[in-house]
C-alpha cells in the first residue's frame, strides 16, 4: 500500500535538482533521467558563462550513477537556443577568443561523446549553436509550429561553420543536403527540417515533454552498454577529428574572428539585432 505520506502516483525516488543561473538541472533518481532547460531570457545564447554552466551540469551528470538519460530543453517561451554569442567574438582580446571558443569546443565534446543517451526536445527556434546542440544529441523532437526553425546558418552572417559543425550535420542528414544547406545558410522552419531529417520527430507543442519522455524510456530499455558502444562506435572518428586538431581550429577561429571585414559584420549583425528589439 503507499505510504500515508506518498500522495499516490507520483515517483517515490527524490528528484535531486541543482540550477545555477543559466542552466536548471532536475535528476528523477526514479527513472535515471535527467530534464536540462535553458533559462538565460533573451534567447539563451552561448555565452562563456552558459557554455561552463552547461559543461559542468553535463559533468555532474555523466558522473552520477544514477543518470542514464538527459532531455535538454529551454524555458524560454519561443526559443530553444540562439547560438553563439555574438557580444564574445566582438572587440575581445585573442586570450578571450581563444578561452570562449575552447569552451564551446568543450561543450560539443561532451555531449556528442555523451555516455547518456541525450534527447533534444527543440521548443522554439534553433539557429546556428542552438542546431548544432541539437545536433549533438541522439534524438530530437520539434513542436511543430512553423514559426519555429532550425539550421546551421553561419554562411548567412558572413562567417563559416567550422569542420566539426558540418561532420555532425553530415552525419544527421547526408552529405547533399548538409552541403546546400550550410551554403546558404538556410534557417529550415520545423516541417521542412523533418523531412529533411534533421529533426526526428514533429509533435504539437503541449505534447513534447510528454513525448520526449516516451522517447527516453524506449533508448533506455535497452542495456546501456551496448547502446554506448555502438554510440561511440559511430562517433568516435568525428569526435577524434576535433580532438587531434582543437588548437589548430582555435588559431582558426582566432584569425578569422580578428578580421576587421568579420568584426565589422558581426558589428553589422548585432546593430541589426538591437533595432529588432
């Protein structure tokens, strides 16, 4: 019989949650999976601050013995993530670049290496970082709402997607569309990113969390060893990529940001964002 004290139905396991200021992290010890949502309003942006915060939630995650699972959504109405922030590649010292693009390495190593099993429950528009979280995950599910749109549109604003954004493209939708899309930089609203299979799944919003869970459970009904192997069997090669070359791509990063003609349309870009407002 429940416990007097148990109101029946709900999970008898302690939900153990640790938010910093970015990031809320809730653990359901029950069911071994974790809910990650984004909470830094305007459009969470990959700030420094946020790319560390998400690390270190992923850290503690990967860590604990109870987690098998994160779905990783935003609390913020509209969005699920607006990518890089623009403000930390603008007028910043090399050692700032090099410290911000390190960490959004960091970010994609441990999560596309996740031994978890990672589900993305895409709430609201995805550009640019905000895709390739997404991307980075083993799973995503979209609300389908047309207003909402995902894609690595870097090309749009004068700047490229580096060689590790576009193997995890490769790798969700082919070689073709990866390659069309990245040169155009195209922005896919949410039916047409499923049929092009970058998202898996297109459900009504108010379905999604619901529907995420399902997905969990159904990845986690299978023995976790051999489903991280596998993982890390199709991964590893992409991840290894990156791990062989992380400094040469932060010189990259740092000579390409430092272009006056990029810094200027990065200014350009952020003029455009702050009369939208």
């Amino acid at each position: 019989p429940p416990s007097p004290l148990q109101p029946p139905g709900l999970p008898l396991a302690p939900c153990r949650s640790f938010s910093n200021n970015k990031i809320q992290v809730e653990l359901d010890e029950s069911s071994g999976v974790a809910m990650m949502k984004f909470k830094s309003p305007p459009v969470n942006s990959l700030s420094l601050e946020f790319l560390t915060e998400f690390s270190i939630s992923l850290e503690k995650l990967e860590n604990n013995r109870a987690c098998r699972g994160v779905i990783i959504t935003s609390a913020v109405p509209k969005i699920f993530s607006s990518g890089l922030d623009i403000t930390e590649m603008c007028g910043k010292s090399m050692e700032h670049y090099t410290e911000f693009w390190r960490a959004v390495q960091e970010i994609w190593l441990r999560l596309y290496g996740s031994n978890m099993v990672t589900v993305a429950a895409v709430n609201g528009s995805s550009p640019a970082g905000g895709c390739l979280v997404a991307l980075s995950c083993d799973y995503r599910i979209m609300a389908e709402n047309p207003k909402f749109s995902i894609g690595l549109n870097e090309a749009q604003l004068g700047i490229v997607a580096p060689f590790w954004f576009k193997d995890t493209f490769v790798n969700v939708v082919g070689h073709r569309i990866a390659e069309r899309s990245l040169q155009l930089g195209s922005l896919h609203p949410a039916p047409e990113a499923y049929k092009l299979g970058l998202v898996d799944e297109l459900v009504p919003e108010e379905k999604l969390m619901e529907k995420a869970a399902a997905v969990m459970a159904q990845w986690l009904a299978l023995p976790d060893h051999a489903r991280q192997l596998t993982k890390t069997m199709m991964r590893k090669a992409v991840l290894d990529r990156l791990v062989a070359h992380r400094e040469e791509d932060i010189k990259n990063f740092i000579n390409f940001v430092s272009k006056e003609s990029i810094q200027k349309s990065l200014r350009k870009y952020m003029e455009m964002l702050k009369k939208r407002k």
